[in-house]
C-alpha cells in the first residue's frame, strides 16, 4: 500500500512525495450513538488503513488525488472547500487547519478500508491526513486535537453530523487493543482485548449496503436524543442513567423515549463491558453486544435486515456475541468469534443472504492495530 500511495503521487503528479503516512478505519465493539450524547463509546483500530502520499508545495495550491476515482481536486485555502465529492475530507481537514497551514500540498490517498460499510473509511481519510499536516506545517497538535479537528471537517465541511468517536479511535488507537473513550471529559484509556490468547478473532459481516451520514436518519437519531436531553433537563443524556428511565418514560413521546432508553442502556453495557473484559468474562461480554443489538435494531430503529439475519447467522454459528457496529442504515455487523469457526461463518452468511435474495456479504476479520502514524 505505501508503494502504491508512492506510485500513485508520482503518476498523478510527476514528482516524489515527501513522506507517506497512514491512519486505520475502526470497529467499534459496543457503544453505538452515544459519542455524540457525551457519552462512552469503545472502538478499536483495524488493520485496514488509508495511506496518503503528501508534499508541501511553494504556493498555496492544495491538490488531492485517489486511486478511487483518478481525478484531481484543487482548492487553496482563502474559502471554505465546496462540491468536490469525497476530496471534501481531506481538503475539509486542511480548511479546519488552515491556521497552522505553511504552504499548499499535493497528495494522493490509496485506502483498503472499504468504504461506507460502518468502518469509517471517512475517519482514516481525515486522520491521515490530519497527521500528515501535523508534521509538514508543524502544527504541534496533539493526537486528541487532531481527532477533533478531522470531525470538525467531517461536521462543517462535508456537512455529516457525526460525533468524535471514529476520529479518536484512529488516531489513538492501540495494537491488541480498545479504546475506552469517554466523550464528555475526553479521558481515553487502552483496553486489552486478550483476543489473541483466547483464540478469538474479531470478524466482520459487510452487508455491502452502504450508509450515508449526511442522510436524514442519523441527524433525526441525533434531534431526538437533543430533544430527549432538554425535555429531562440535562445538557445531555450522559446526565442520565438507568434509574432515571421511568421519568423519561412518563415525560418523552413513545418514540423519544425509546431513542434515550438506547442511549442511557448502551452507556451502560459499555461499562459494564469494560468490567467483563478485565475479568475475562467473555460470554457476558457476548451477551452485552447482543443486547447493544438489540437495544439498536429495536429501541434506536438503526438496523436493517441484512444486519440482522447477519447477526442471527453468527450467533447460529458459535460467536461468543455479535452486533451491527457503526452509525446503522446499512454497513457492517461485528461478531466474535473463535478463529476456526471462520471460514463457517463466511459459508452460512453467504448463503443466509443468497436464501433471502440480499447481495452477497463479505466476511473477514480485523485485528486491533495501531493508530495514525508516519510510515515512510
Ligand atoms: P464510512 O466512514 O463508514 O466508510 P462515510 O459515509 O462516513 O462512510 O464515508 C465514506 C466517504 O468517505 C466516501 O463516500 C468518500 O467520499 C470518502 N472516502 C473514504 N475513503 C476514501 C478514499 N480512500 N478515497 C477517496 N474518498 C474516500
Ligand atoms: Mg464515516
């Protein structure tokens, strides 16, 4: 991938990058449209990653390229980017950083992160290129502030009303690791998955229904908890727990009050997660995804179908848990699993789908991995 972030900046721009770097898409293991509620979320990094090849120019210039549609995007940075399809990301990142910015740049992006499957190919665009920026402007951002930076390109330039939760796992993510991120205080913490010993692997069912964040469902998930929150009179619903359920029951519509019980129950399975994962309890473990699921394909109303027959084949299958995974409407569902059972579970799902007439999925697995980094 590095060669080919090399090759393909050679030939779209006829001279030699000055460095590539590189940032992983995520999975997030339980913890499911709560960043955005202040709440807690716990994703890793995966080994699939957006590589981008990067050198500062003498003018102010920005150009960027990708090997997913061959074109070039140039904007410099005197206006907010605009109707450049997906070279918004990376062009909305160096807009967010403008301040920092000591010259325009050419870069090109190769990427195996597949994309609007829930495993944020976005965030790994946005923090490869936040890294990237970070060293060639000399920037001194921290890897929190770059997170924050790529969502706040993703949010008011690309227009998608997405919490922090993708950014912070790509950019601090860990190898073998989770990350526990509380979205209020900002505090993130590596939690050891112990997969590896155990002979777990983490896989994923790509339903290959591609999401879009900046369609209705999501910002109509988010309006809803807005108007939960203000309703119970907190700031936001991490200003609620379990015990306060009956009280937004009695105050919320039916359908509000179905969207906040997600969010205050799922607050708590990530809790109560982390506790399972430190005792090596994994078939509670299992059994809070399965609620996540639940709680999201029921109560939040963010599943489709594909996701969950895809669920249901995994738990047929032998996982220890499963769930959709990302901001829902389509992308991928998680399962873990116990490595053999793999090529199984690729063989069931295929033909779930292929009974119900659904497109065929994709099945593999991904291995908690570093986050953005230099690479060359
Ligand atoms: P997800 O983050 O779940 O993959 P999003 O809808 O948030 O889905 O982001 C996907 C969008 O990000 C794509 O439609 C494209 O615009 C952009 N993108 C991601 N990776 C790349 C890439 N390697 N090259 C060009 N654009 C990309
Ligand atoms: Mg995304």
């Amino acid at each position: 991938m590095i060669e080919k972030a090399i090759a393909g900046f050679k030939a779209a721009f006829g001279y030699e990058p000055q460095g590539v770097w590189s940032a992983p898409g995520r999975a997030n293991l339980i913890g499911e449209h709560t960043d955005y509620n202040e709440g807690f979320v716990l994703p890793f990094g995966i080994d699939k990653r957006t590589y981008v090849a990067l050198a500062s120019r003498q003018d102010s210039t920005c150009r960027v390229s990708s090997d997913i549609d061959g074109k070039t995007y140039e904007t410099n940075l005197t206006s907010v980017p605009v109707n450049l399809d997906w070279a918004l990301y990376p062009l909305g990142v160096a807009w967010v950083m403008r301040e920092w910015a000591k010259s325009g740049f050419d870069a090109f992006f190769v990427s195996d992160v597949p994309v609007g499957s829930g495993l944020s190919s976005s965030a790994a665009i946005e923090c490869a290129i936040g890294v990237a920026l970070n060293e060639i402007w000399d920037a001194g951002r921290t890897r929190q502030e770059i997170a924050l930076l790529g969502q706040k390109a993703e949010n008011q330039v690309v227009g998608a009303p997405t919490g922090m939760m993708d950014q912070t796992a790509s950019m601090l993510a860990e190898k073998d690791s989770a990350v526990f991120l509380d979205c209020q205080t900002l505090e993130a913490r590596a939690i050891p998955l112990n997969l590896e010993p155990r002979n777990l692997v983490v896989a994923v069912m790509d339903t290959r229904v591609a999401h879009r964040h900046s369609d209705g469902g999501y910002r109509v998930r988010r309006e809803s908890c807005e108007r939960g929150a203000k309703t119970l009179g907190v700031s936001s619903l991490r200003g609620l727990t379990v015990q306060d359920l009956p009280r937004a029951e009695a105050e919320l519509d039916e359908v509000d009050f179905r969207r906040v019980r997600h969010v205050i129950t799922e607050n708590q399975r990530v809790l109560d997660s982390i506790e399972a994962l430190s005792e090596g309890d994994m078939e509670r473990f299992g059994e809070l995804l399965l609620a996540s699921h639940d709680s999201m394909a029921h109560d939040f109303e963010i599943s489709i179908e594909e996701l969950d027959v895809a669920v249901e084949v995994a738990m047929k299958t032998g996982a220890v848990g499963s769930r959709m995974t990302g901001g829902g409407f389509g992308g991928a569902a998680i399962a873990v699993i116990d490595k053999g059972l793999l090529p199984q579970l690729e063989k069931n799902c295929k033909e779930a789908f292929a009974a119900k007439g659904y497109g065929e999925p994709k099945v593999f697995a991904v291995v908690p991995s570093e986050g953005a980094r230099r690479e060359r």
